[in-house]
C-alpha cells in the first residue's frame, strides 16, 4: 500500500509539520495509525479525512515506522 510522507509548514504558526496523504483504509485504520504514529513521535497532531498530520519534523521516524507496518512510503 503506497502513502506519500513529506515535511510542510503549519500555515498558522509557521512550525514544520510531517504529513502522511494517499493513505487507503477506512477511518477507524487511519484514527489508530495516527495515534501509533503520535505516540512514537511524542508529538501532536491529527486526521483530516486521508491525511495525517503530525507536529514537527518526524521524517526518517515515521518512515521507519510506515515501512515496518507494510507501507510503500514515496517521499516528496
């Protein structure tokens, strides 16, 4: 299952963010991928219909964690 992974900025505060997009699954999946990947990264963040947005710079960590759930990450 392919997922695209990059870094943007928060448009509000101008804080990184790492977001997860493309993601295939029903909402409940996603809710529970998005509190896995939260809680590894200790960070915030949330769910925005297939999108997962994570405050920080959390790249080679949530890659690390994607590729290990069986996820193909193409990163931007």
């Amino acid at each position: 299952m392919k997922v695209r992974l990059e870094e943007s900025r928060n448009p509000r505060t101008g804080k990184p963010l790492t977001v997860i997009r493309d993601i295939i699954h029903n909402p409940q999946v996603i809710d529970k991928l998005a509190k896995k990947l939260k809680s590894a990264c200790g960070a915030g963040g949330h769910v925005e219909g297939k999108t997962i947005s994570i405050q920080g710079s959390h790249l080679p960590k949530v890659k690390q964690i994607l590729e290990k759930d069986g996820y193909e990450v193409r990163m931007k």
